[in-house]
C-alpha cells in the first residue's frame, strides 16, 4: 500500500539535496555553514528538530517518524519522514481523508533508529527523505 504516499516525492542522494551527516560543512549545499547555529531560520520550527541539528555534526544515528494509516507498518526507501514526533503528528490528522477532524481519519505514526547518512533533506528542516533500507514490522507509536 503506497498510495498515501503522495505525488511529491521525497529527496535523495540522486537529487539536488543534502544529507543530515553534511549539514553546517563549507560546501556547496542546500544550508549555508550558518545552519547549525540558526536552524529557525531555515524551517526548523520545533524544538527537538532544532536540537538535533545543531548535534548534527556528532549524531551517526537518529531517530525517524512517519505518519502513515492505520494497518501499514513499513518504511519505505523514498518515503518522507520527519525528525521530530511532533512535526509528524501533525501530518497524521485527517491523514485519511485530507481533512483535519475530530481524530476519526487520522493516521499513527511509525518511528525507529536509522543512520543519519540515510537521510536527505531538499530545504526544509522538518522533511527529510528516507533512503536506506525498507523496514518492516514497525509499530504504531
């Protein structure tokens, strides 16, 4: 079932985008040098993003969350995951039927530990895209 994966589809290292393990370096990337230390400025609007990017630097591992609907327990090479639990709750309300209601439509959202280096971000610190391995078996948190 990946059909409520949406038409945009999430950046990788064949797109014009950045890894989480190159933020804040002096190179030619989607953040300037300055990410690290302002990262508000740069679409970072909760407080657990905002923090694990300026760890970035020392993080090999972190941990990722995907709003999906209830029954899918995956995640997918290519799939749009977020940083923050908070960020990705509220991309679960009315994740059924595109509204945002009384809580009967929303999704649940998965999470697990992967490798930094998995992940690709095209500009925006909330978004980030997954591209390592699939992983099965996840449940609902």
């Amino acid at each position: 079932m990946n059909d409520y994966r949406g038409h945009h589809q999430a950046p990788g290292p064949d797109d014009v985008a950045q890894c989480f393990t190159t933020l804040g370096q002096d190179n030619d990337s989607v953040y300037p040098t300055d990410v690290l230390v302002h990262p508000d400025r740069y679409g970072a609007y909760n407080a657990s993003t905002a923090a694990l990017i300026r760890a970035a630097q020392t993080l090999d591992c972190l941990t990722i969350y995907r709003a999906v609907p209830p029954g899918v327990d995956t995640i997918n090479p290519g799939d749009w995951v977020a940083i923050s639990e908070e960020y990705a709750r509220t991309h679960s309300y009315g994740l059924l039927d595109g509204t945002i209601d009384d809580g009967s439509t929303d999704g649940v959202i998965l999470s697990v530990e992967v490798p930094a280096a998995t992940l690709w971000s095209e500009g925006v610190l909330e978004e980030w895209g997954y591209h390592g391995p699939a992983i099965a078996g996840l449940r609902a948190i």
